[in-house]
C-alpha cells in the first residue's frame, strides 16, 4: 500500500471529558482506531502547546513560554516534523487556526505572515485568525464577501450570545474553517501524499454555540464544577458548559464529514486520521476558567486515531490506551506513519511513536512532564506534583489514586516529603537532560562523564 495520507484534525482547548455524548464521531474512530485516555500537553497554553507538538520538544528546550513569546527559532523551522514529510514527498497543507505567532495587533491582517507559516513546512497555508473583532484573515475576507463583516463585528461584540444562535453553523469561524478543510479534500488530486492539519479555534471562548448547536445540550444536565459549592457560580458554569459541547459537537461533525468525503474520494481506507487538542479547559472546575493550570482538566487532551496499521480491534486488544502520553508524542508517531523513522536522531527529543505504544511494542513510560513558564508537572502512575522556582518550590501535590478530583493538595503535609523529594529528584534529573550538551564522545576517560 501506498504511504497513507495523514489528516491532523486539532482542536483549541478540549477537555477530554468532553468525548462521549457530544462527539458521536470521533467515538466511532476511536471504535475502528486506539483512543490514548492519558494524554498530557508538554503546555497548558496556546502557543507554546503547537510549538512542542509541531518540533517535538518542551519549552525547556524550544523557548516558547507563552502567548505573548517569539516563535520558535528558524533552525527550529527547518527541523519540524511537516518539514521532514515534505522532503518525504509529502504535500503539506494548513487550513484554520496554527498560533505558532501571537497576533493581536488591531488592523493586523494575519495573510501577511503566510510565506513564514509555510516556513514551517507547509505546501499550502489558509489562515484563520484567533481575533478576528480586530484583524483580517480568510474568515473576514469571506465575511466582507457576503457583505456581513460589520454586521458580524458588531452584532458579536453587542450581544454575541443572541447572534450566534441566529447563524448557519457554516457561516460560523469554525463551519468556515470546516467547509474549507472539506472543500480542499473534494478538489485534492496530487499524487503525492497528503499532510493535512486542520485547526479549528473551538472550543475555545466565547462559549457561544451557533445555530442549533446552542440548543444541542441541556444545561442541567451538565456536571456540577469540581471544588465548588456557590449555586449561582454552579448554574454560571452549567450554562457555559452547555454552550462549550455545543462547539465542540460542531468540530465533532466536520470529523465525520471529512471521512465520509475522503470515502467519497476513496482516499479513507489510506488515510490515517488524528484527533486531538492543544490544552484542555478548567471550564469552572476548582473554581477557575482558563487553562494555564496543571489540573487534569486543563493538562490532559483527547487523542484519538485511526487509519492503517491502527486497528486493534483486529488483534483483539482493546482499543484505549491507558499509558501515559504526551503530546510531543504526535512528532515520531507522524514521521513513523510517514515512514520516516530515520530522521527520529535529535536527543532532546524523548517522544514515543504512539502506535508502539498502543500495540505495547516498548516499554510503558513511567513519569510524563509539562511546563508552563517558570512552573514544571510531573505526574506517574500514582503522583502529580506541581514545582515552581520562583514560587518557593512545590506547589502542589495530589494522590490521583485516592484524589482522582484532586482537591486534596498534600504539598507541604507531613509525611509526605519523601514523595515531594522523589518526584523532584526527577524533575531535576528530567531538567539537566534537557539543558546540559554534549559534543563527541572522548575515546579515553577519567571518569564517567560523556563529553
């Protein structure tokens, strides 16, 4: 069989519990594929999350801390892993949101860094814009089109809530993104391989369903906010997270529209589809909204893939993979559908090619780590542990085992510094890796110390 087509769909700040009820698509490619149930992001944040999956790395080693960072470095351009399919005879092709740049400058019209997006590895770039109330991009061009533009600008920012139940889902950022993606899979007739990413901007906020999806999903059914008791606080959060899988019910049905199209185009038996998000979303649990925590609703991702040489199901396994995960994961496990293993040389790199994992083909990670700015997780088979530098050290510590909730923070208790000194102890050693270099290695030695 030919090299399988890869399609990249990435979502902007899903909760993994938000698979189920509200994602009746991306369970049937998890039924014919492998769902990964413990994915971290190396980052809780936007920019510095796409920067570790699309080189590999953490921001330890890639130096993109937060929204408001520069980009990763040109050298670092050069060694993505979409470059590495196009020097593989991959077409390489973005459509929607990327945030591999922070732009949120008024009047900025984002088409303008097109040729640096395809910098970092892309054939074909269509670029949607985070804020579109202020900046051009593909979706305001298309607004302007039709003749809405101001109208939308308005009507969004005066009563957002209201006009977004009043539009067609297509008419929508992220039902334009999708019929994009959709549209550009119908007309795609390269020989070459197709690399397709597509980067919808939900479910991120405003959390403003459109069209019938605002009324998809009752409020009080909605779970009740971890750690909080206020009921007006509760009722606030039910609303939000009615309107939070609303959006991503949305995403969820472009999934199963791109595979019914690449059906249609018989590409789908040879395209291996990935799903997955930046960051999750606290959405109200431990009383805050946003992710930049380490909390498992903010710091785990949904995962999920199916394709060729996917299918567990046919070696009657099953089909979730509890082993920890990491986002830095998707780096190999492209290049390794792609064929391109070779190129996997870089020891700042410690990503696992996914499907050895899923088919138990190495062994099973014993600790996985993200960051964000000066603040470090690591979390094991029973442990997650916050530490921050500048914050006098460990600033959390939960049992998952006994805590699963995690609202019972053991930072700091009595009888607990062996565990807080085990888990530092590994996050130092974790830290050096990262951040001492060697050059070759001396033929004679005095002591045991590679130079």
């Amino acid at each position: 069989m030919a090299r399988p087509n890869i399609l990249f769909v990435l979502a902007d700040q899903m909760r993994p519990d938000s698979l189920g009820q509200a994602t009746p698509h991306i369970n049937a490619l998890a039924s014919r594929g492998v769902r990964f149930e413990n994915c971290y992001t190396a980052s809780p944040l936007c920019q510095p999350a796409r920067a570790c999956i699309v080189t590999g790395k953490f921001p330890t080693t890639h130096g993109v801390c937060g929204n408001v960072n520069e980009p990763i470095s040109m050298d670092e351009r050069q060694d993505t892993f979409m470059q590495h399919l196009r020097q593989a005879g991959y077409h390489t092709a973005l459509i929607g949101k990327h945030h591999y740049y922070d732009r949120f400058a008024a009047g900025m019209d984002v088409l303008e860094d097109d040729y640096d997006i395809k910098g970092y590895g892309f054939d074909h770039v269509w670029q949607v814009a985070d804020d579109t109330f202020r900046n051009e991009c593909r979706f305001t061009r298309y607004l302007r089109e039709k003749g809405r533009l101001e109208e939308w600008r308005r009507e969004v920012k005066e009563d957002g809530a209201a006009y977004y139940r009043g539009l067609e889902p297509a008419e929508s950022k992220d039902g334009y993104i999708g019929e994009c993606a959709l549209k550009y899979i119908r007309d795609y007739d390269q020989e070459a391989p197709l690399y397709l990413n597509v980067g919808f901007t939900g479910p991120h906020p405003p959390h403003w369903a459109v069209g019938k999806y605002a009324e998809m999903f009752d409020p009080s059914d909605m779970s009740v906010p971890l750690g909080v008791t206020d009921p007006a606080q509760i009722e606030a959060v039910r609303q939000r997270r009615a309107q939070y899988l609303g959006k991503v019910r949305l995403v969820d049905d472009y999934v199963g529209r791109f595979c019914e199209v690449l059906e249609e185009q018989g590409m789908l038996e040879n395209t291996c589809v990935v799903f997955s998000a930046d960051h999750g979303d606290t959405l109200g649990d431990h009383g805050t909204m946003d992710k930049r925590f380490f909390y498992e609703q903010s710091a785990t991702v949904p995962l999920v893939m199916a394709g060729p040489g996917i299918d567990l199901q046919a070696r009657e396994w099953s089909n979730v993979c509890k082993s920890l995960a990491n986002n830095v994961d998707l780096y190999p496990t492209f290049l390794a559908m792609a064929g391109c293993e070779n190129l996997l040389g870089d020891s700042q790199r410690d990503g696992i090619n996914l499907l050895d994992m899923a088919y138990n083909r190495v062994p099973r990670r014993g600790e996985v780590y993200s960051e964000l700015g000066t603040a470090m997780m690591v979390r094991d088979a029973n442990w997650k542990m916050v530490y921050d530098a500048e914050q006098d050290g460990v600033q959390y510590l939960f049992n998952l085992r006994s805590d699963p909730d995690e609202l019972i923070n053991l930072a700091g208790v009595a009888g607990y510094e062996a565990i807080e000194a085990e888990l530092t102890q590994k996050l130092l050693t974790r830290l050096i890796k990262l951040t001492h270099h060697t050059q070759a290695k001396e033929q004679q030695r005095v002591q045991r110390v590679r130079v």
